[in-house]
C-alpha cells in the first residue's frame, strides 16, 4: 500500500489519476464486441466474425490498412441508435479510466458520402454524450475532422466544406476544433487552409494531424501560410492552441513503439494544451489535473 513516503507505481497512478484525453478517434474506439453487434444488425460483411478475428484484423500492417478498417467500421453504423451507442460507451470507457474530458475526433463526411444524414448521426452522438455526462460525469467534446485524401477535386471540396459546415454549426453541441486527417501522401495540407479560416473566425479551434506518413513536410505545410507566403508566416492551420501537428497515438502504439518511446513526450506542454480550455463547468475533474 503506497503512502506519503511509498511511492505508488507509475501505472498505478495513471489509472487513478484524473485525466483528459486529448486525441482519440471515436470510430476508432468502438469496443470490439459493439462492432460486431453493428455489422450484424445492419448487414455488414466485415473481414472477421468473431473477437479472435478482429483482433487480427486490427493487427497494425501500415497507415492505409489502418485507414480501410476505419472506413469499414464507418460503414457498420446507419442509424441513430448506433451513434447513441457508440458515443455513450465511449463515455463509459472514460469513466472506467478516470478520464474525466475527452476531444474526441470524428469524420462526418465519411458518414455523409455513406449516405447517412447529419440528423441521423449527430442526433444519435448528441444523446450518447448526454447519456454519458449524466450517468459517468464525464465531458465529451468533438473534434471534426476534414478527411484529406478524399479523391476529385469536386467531392474533395464539397466533403471539405460539408465538415466545416457541420463543424461550425454543431459549436452549441459540444463542436470545439476543426481536423483534418487521412492519408497524408498527395494530399498536403495548404490547401485546406480556406476551411480553417472560416472556422476559426467562428470560434472553433485547429487541430489538423501532420508528419504521420509524410513526416516533416506535412508539418510545414501546416506552419507555413496558406499560400507559402513570407508575410503570413501561420496560416490558420497553425494557430489553434495546439499549434501544429499533434501526432495520432494510435499507429504508433499499434505498430508496437512503446508509450515512453512516443514523439508526443517530446512536444512542448503549450503544444499539448486542449483546444477547448478546460474549465471546472466542462471539466469535473479539472482542479485535480493541475
Ligand atoms: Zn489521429
């Protein structure tokens, strides 16, 4: 039993400690068992029928496989039930790890390209964090991320335009950044930076991923300005709270480099702050994090 003078395990302390999770995928994360369940319901043939399989499955080869599961999950949640379900278990998940506030990122035009409406899965996400923040006490907030590799330079735009769209308008349903994620290969990040001028202007915060794949380029393009220009050294981009990259956990734990190895322990704390700021009225947990 640890006391003032016995120092607790690290892991210990990890689990008990308050916590906010800063950069999660909420596709990403639905419990395997709840995946599929989903598929069943909805007639979804996924490569793997039983956990054993998923978990093969899920096995990280490279970022394009990683990319394709994620697009077959997307394609196991139609209604607004499955949304409800995902985004309250999410908020269990939470609970159960004393994670107290989360931005959690997710892709709406995959859903829209996939034929499902806006009311249907912003509806079902809205009531699943509402279940979550009464029953577990804890604070979701979305970070909507634009999907960069969509090919055409006409769906690009208008997928593009439909995420900051819903992005902005979903600011009074718990919508603090704009994102942008994907295949990073051919698709850089200038150009997107029109999306993150409208979106900062009305109030939301940047938070694009860069230098997964493409490494120190990508990240440039985020720090230079749209058009590369000397007098306008960040573009919107870059000028979130959390400027720059925040890279994704996911495929480097996945791909087996272990936590105390992880670039993210080098980037400056400013960097790592939250998009939204944490206060006590979002935050039960915050006077704890300090
Ligand atoms: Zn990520």
């Amino acid at each position: 039993m640890s006391s003032p003078t016995t120092p607790a395990s690290i892991e210990a302390y990890l689990r008990a400690a308050p916590k906010a999770e800063l950069h999660v995928h909420l596709e990403g994360s639905i419990r395997p068992a709840t995946l599929l369940q989903l598929a069943q319901r909805n007639g979804v043939d996924l490569p793997a029928r039983d956990l054993g399989g998923l978990r093969e499955w899920f096995r990280y080869r490279d970022f394009d496989h990683f990319v394709e599961i994620y697009i077959e999950i997307t394609r196991c949640l139609r209604n607004s039930e499955d949304y409800e379900l995902i985004a309250y278990e999410f908020g269990a998940e939470m609970a159960s790890q004393n994670i107290r506030y989360a931005e959690v990122t997710f892709s709406p035009s995959t859903h829209h390209a996939l034929g499902v409406a806006q009311d249907v899965w912003f509806g079902g996400l809205s009531r699943g964090r509402e279940r979550a923040r009464a029953e577990f006490d804890v604070e979701i907030a979305w970070v909507f991320d634009i999907v960069r590799n969509v090919p055409g330079p006409e769906d690009n735009r208008e997928r593009a335009d439909y995420t900051v769209g819903v992005a902005i308008e979903g600011m009074r349903d718990g919508v603090v950044a704009l994102g942008l994620g994907g295949v990073e290969v051919g698709y850089p990040p200038e150009p997107f930076a029109p999306y993150f001028e409208r979106a900062l202007a009305a109030g939301l915060h940047s938070v694009p991923h860069a230098g997964e794949t493409v490494g120190p380029p990508s990240v440039w393009g985020c720090a230079q300005g749209a058009e590369g220009r000397e007098d306008r050294p960040r573009s919107a981009l870059h000028r979130g709270p959390r400027a720059g990259s925040v890279p994704c956990r996911a495929p480097h734990t996945a791909g087996g480099l272990p936590y105390q190895q992880h670039p993210a322990r080098r980037i400056p704390e400013p960097v790592r702050a939250p998009a939204a700021p944490l206060d006590r009225g979002r935050c039960p947990g915050h006077s704890q994090l300090r």
